[in-house]
C-alpha cells in the first residue's frame, strides 16, 4: 500500500482523491462494483461500459491493485 514516501510523492488532490476511491473499494462486493459506484454518471454517457477496467487503470497510476486495497 502507498506510505511514507510514497505517499507524500503525490499531490494532496490525488491523495484526497484516492482516500475516497480506496474506502469505496473496501465497501464493494467486487472491483466491478466498485466501479459501477465509483463511475455512476459517467458511466452512461459511454458506448460501452467497463469500469472494472477503468477502476483497474486507476489503480494502477499508483502502483495498486484491487487485491492490495480489499486485503488492508
């Protein structure tokens, strides 16, 4: 999980922003879930819906995975 260090190398308005992605992770059945949550209404403006994926690239820009968050 992202700590000391790593933690302070990101700017407050990601941190902030990632707090409440990660504490949605947590209440979520699934990284699907999560997902369909996190990305409401966005979510309908699209063609096509995968917000697992984009959760999962999320994730991702800071070096996490959906396993690491829901383990914690």
């Amino acid at each position: 999980m992202l700590g000391g260090k790593r933690w302070e190398a990101i700017d407050l308005f990601d941190r902030i922003q990632l707090r409440g992605v990660i504490q949605a992770c947590r209440e979520a059945k699934s990284l699907s879930d999560a997902g369909r949550k996190l990305f409401n209404t966005s979510r309908s403006k699209k063609t096509t819906t995968n917000d697992a994926d984009r959760l999962r690239k999320y994730l991702a820009r800071f070096s996490l995975d959906w396993q690491e968050i829901v383990e914690r």
